[in-house]
C-alpha cells in the first residue's frame, strides 16, 4: 500500500491524505503537549519556517500513548500548539501509532528501520519519519534526536525538491 492510499484526518477532521503533499519532503511526527519532549515544536517549527518553501512540510500527528501526555481535545492542541510554540504546519486528528489501535499509517512507518538498524514500536512522542517526495519513508530519528540536529538536516536537505 502506498503511504499517498492512507486516509488520514485533519486535527479539525477534515479528510486528507498525504497524497497532499505529493512532491514535497515530509517530516511526520508523533506530539505531545505535556512531554518532556515537548520543547521540540519549536525546533519543528523553525524546519517548516526554513525549509517550507524549498519543498518541506511537517506534520504533527498527536498521541496520547505514552503516559497520557497529550489529554486535549483537537481545539485545546490546537490552541496550545499555536499559542505557545506559534506552530503554522499541519496537525492530523490523534492517533494511536502503537498496539491493536495503531493507525495505519503507523503500521506502515514502523517498518522502517533508524540508524541503528531497529525498526518496529514508536518509542516515545517525537519520532520522527522522513518522507521524499515520492512518498518513500527515507529516514527514522528517535524521540531525544533534535529536529535540527545535524543529521536530520542533512536527510532533509537530501530530500527537497527546490
């Protein structure tokens, strides 16, 4: 199955597909608003401000997986992701991305192995998959790896189509 074949939702429910974002890289990312981690939407969003118009889009898709750190309803993630971190990429509805309920884009991008050669299980809010713009997964960062760490700029800037 093709990742552009997977419905998906907005965080406000509207239909969508990563078909959308067809001939663009794509950081897909699973975010929390009350994890220690959650400091990296700034750095998410410092990628989308940079790399936007050279082809990236990053995509937070919320999980309320791991020790309930993302409670909210879409309009409070909404509102905390804007108001605190001034997010301006795309959010998805929240989803599982582990165990008997996972997404199915999830069952998809768990199959990808990091740097380390381990695929399976999300880890921890923060993983991070890389699409091109072929819709291709071309690389996994774990949880505590920062958005603007060396090594994920350098998959990214391998991945833009401008």
């Amino acid at each position: 199955m093709s990742l552009y074949d997977i419905p998906l939702h907005t965080l406000t429910g509207d239909a969508t597909s990563l078909a959308e974002y067809r001939g663009r890289a794509v950081l897909v990312v699973n975010v929390a608003s009350k994890c220690g981690l959650t400091p990296q939407y700034a750095g998410l969003e410092r990628l989308q401000q940079q790399y936007g118009e050279r082809g990236l889009t990053v995509l937070g898709v919320p999980c309320n997986q791991f020790a309930g750190q993302e409670p909210g309803s879409a309009e409070e993630i909404q509102a905390f992701c804007s108001t605190t971190y001034g997010v301006s990429f795309p959010l998805l509805a929240k989803a599982d991305v582990n165990g008997e309920g996972r997404h199915p884009l999830y069952t998809e991008l768990v199959r990808t192995e990091d740097a380390a050669g381990e695929a399976g299980d999300i880890t921890w809010n923060f993983e991070k998959f890389l699409l091109s713009p072929a819709g291709e997964v071309v690389g996994r960062f774990r949880p505590r790896t920062e958005p603007e760490s060396a090594e994920v700029v350098a998959a990214i800037e391998a991945q833009l189509p401008n």
